[in-house]
C-alpha cells in the first residue's frame, strides 16, 4: 500500500471564541493531534459526520445551538469519542447533562492544553497532572443566579422570587465579584 496512513489521533475543537480556538489548535497540534476547527454547533455536525472524531473539545455555550447538542450528535455518530466540555458558565446541572450525553470530562475555562489531554486519558508529551480545582460553594451559587437571573431577562424582581430570596439580599449578591 503506497498511501501514508495520518497516525495522529484527529480532534474536533468548537468554541465561538476564535482567538481561543487559534491558540488551543496550536497548542494541540503540538501534543500530536490532528485538528479540526469550528466556531458553532451548525458548523461542526457536517465535518463529524464526514469523518467522525476520535476526541473532541466542545464549548457549551455558543451562537445557535448549545455545545449539548454536539455532544450527544458526537456520542451517537462513535460512542468511542472521547469528548471534552468547556465552559465559562459551570454548573452541577450541566457538568452532570454533558456526562450523561457522553461528555467524557467538564471543565470550567480557563482549561489549558495539558489538562485537556489528561482528560482524554491519551498521553501527552509532557507529563502533566491534571490540576483542576472544584468551583467554590461561593462560585456556584453566583453562577447559579447568573442562570435564573438570564432565564429572567434581568428582571431582579423575578429572579427574587424565582429564587426565593429578598430583592435586596440578591441585589447585594450582585454587586459582588464572583467568586473564583
């Protein structure tokens, strides 16, 4: 057979932050793996159909359909991909939807090149140890009002109620900084 097989392990990377997804390629390419980039769900379903990823880097929220949705598309074209979720919005109720639908891991960003490959489980080329830290108790509850706040269209009225707390205590839980 004269045609040179690609070795390299192929990798789908969907964030709508191109900038982001430039230096992540980069930086994955440098681990060894071929990368093919999209910048929103609608994009990346017809270049995994066309040839199904072996590992996958999905952001959840993004223009059009939510990083979700690819998920469990990806899971249902090879149950074998191995998928990564992204996101600036974490959350126990998607980190646990994402792993239902086949996610393989959930990271809150910023997430690095390293850890990303550790969660795959594939070996990288430095031997990284995968440093996450759990969001603070402080941290989900800021994003938790964030969400209720946004299903609301920024009516704090509503999300007091919808929270069952004091519109003065949410809007001192506002004026904070989120925790990290």
């Amino acid at each position: 057979m004269n045609s040179v097989i690609n070795q390299q392990p192929s990798l789908l990377l969907v964030d709508d932050d191109a900038t982001f997804c430039q230096v992540l390629c980069r930086a994955l390419e440098k681990r060894g793996f071929t990368v093919t980039v999209a910048h929103s769900v609608e994009q990346a379903t017809p270049l995994a159909q066309a040839n199904p990823p072996e590992y996958a880097v999905v952001d959840l929220k993004m223009e059009g359909a939510s990083g979700l949705v690819l998920v469990q598309a990806l899971h249902e074209l090879d149950a074998a991909t191995r998928i990564v979720v992204l996101t600036g919005y974490a959350s126990i109720a998607t980190a646990v939807e994402a792993i239902k639908l086949g996610a393989t891991q959930y990271f809150p960003k910023p997430a690095n090149a390293d850890e990303i490959v550790a969660a795959f489980g594939h070996l990288a080329s430095s031997d990284a140890a995968l440093n996450v830290q759990p969001a603070s108790v402080e941290r989900l509850e800021w994003e938790h009002i964030q969400r209720v706040l946004q299903e609301n269209q920024g009516n704090i009225s509503a999300t007091a109620r919808a929270l069952n707390m004091h519109r003065r205590t949410l809007q001192r839980k506002l004026g904070k900084r989120p925790a990290t």
